[in-house]
C-alpha cells in the first residue's frame, strides 16, 4: 500500500486582502500574481477586488489542474480523468477571459490603455513636450547671455571713445539702437520662433 505524504497549506494574500491557504508551490503563485494585479491596476471598490480575488484563485487553478495533465497524476499521486480535467480547463479558462475583459485587464484591454489617446500616451508626449519646452528656455538664456555680453562690449567701446571714434567706430548712440533693433531683438526671438515652427506647431493643439 502506498502511503501519500500531505504538504501543509500555507496562507496567503488575494489581492483584496483576504486570506486563501494553499501548498507552498501554489501560495507562492498566488501572492506573485497578487502582487503584480495590484501594482499594474489600481482598483478602489470591494466588489473589483473581489473580482480580482477571483481572476488569481482561477489562474491559480489552472495552473494547478496544467500541472497535473503534464504529470498525468494529482498532487496526491492519484490518477487523474485527463478528458474531466481538460474540460476543467477549458470552462475555467473561459470564464477567465470574461472576467478580465470586464475588469479591463485583458491583453486588448491593456495594449488600448498604452495606446495613442490614453492616459500613460498622453502623460508621456506632455513630458517630451516638457522637455523640448525647457530645452528652447535654455537656449534663449544662452543666446540672452551672449547678446548681452555683446552690448555690454559695446556700452564699454561707447563711454571709452570720444565722438569721433564713436562715429569710426560705429558706436554712436544711433548705432547703439540700431544694432538692438536689427541685431540683439531679432537673435533673441529666433529662438522662440524655431521652437514654434519646428516644434510646438505638431502638438500644441492637442493640449
């Protein structure tokens, strides 16, 4: 006669919180799937986490009864009914893709939610968009930096020299403003007109 030894059951975690005890091959499955449902989504009310509970104990089962029709045997060692045991997993399965696909967390489901017009799409084009924003914000500063850095040159040139040499020179108060208008303005704004035409006039409609 042969004597078949029992594992004890350990306890664990469903995604709601609730405890379910299992073998310790099976409560290892189940806290894994746990916790990746419960990091991926973020459901709030009882009766999703109850579904959820669900959803894992289901996989779970599956699972459970794959193993035995790859071995041919139960857990106990005990010859299964290989046809009861597919039908098991095909009725169970099936009621698990219904169930994701009512929680939303199918492979649709999740692949729309990554997709063009959703939440994770739209929080990283505003980023990029973030981004270049800030990048335009520092090249304005460089170009400021530089241009006033060049009429800083100019005043100096400006109070050193006398009228004579302004006018040789071309430093006179006249050629001051001029450059400012024709120089220092124009640069400046070059920048923000770059960034609007090659880059803001893709998305910012979209905002």
């Amino acid at each position: 006669m042969t004597t078949v030894e029992f594992v004890d059951e350990v306890e664990v975690s469903l995604p709601s919180g609730g405890p379910f005890s299992a073998p310790p091959e099976e409560a290892e499955f189940i806290a894994q799937l746990s916790r990746r449902y419960t990091t991926e989504f973020a459901f709030q009310s009882s009766s999703d986490l109850q579904d959820l509970d669900r959803v894992v104990i289901f996989e779970m089962l599956v699972h459970r009864w794959g193993r035995w029709l790859s071995r041919r045997v139960d857990d106990a060692g005990i010859k299964i009914d290989e046809k009861t045991v597919g039908d098991r997993i095909a009725s169970t399965s099936n009621e698990l893709r219904q169930l994701k696909k009512l929680l939303g967390i199918d492979k649709v489901a999740r692949e729309k939610a990554k997709g063009e017009g959703s939440v994770p799409h739209y929080l990283a084009n505003l980023l990029e968009r973030a981004k270049a924003f800030g990048i335009t914000r520092e090249r304005q500063l460089d170009k400021a930096l530089e241009l006033a850095n060049q009429l800083s040159s100019l005043v100096l040139l400006f109070r050193n020299c006398n009228e004579d040499e302004r006018r040789s020179l071309h430093v006179t108060e006249a050629d001051l403003i001029e450059w400012i208008e024709t120089v220092f303005v124009p640069e400046f704004a070059a920048v923000d007109s770059h960034f609007r035409e090659h880059d803001q006039k893709f998305w910012v409609r979209e905002l």
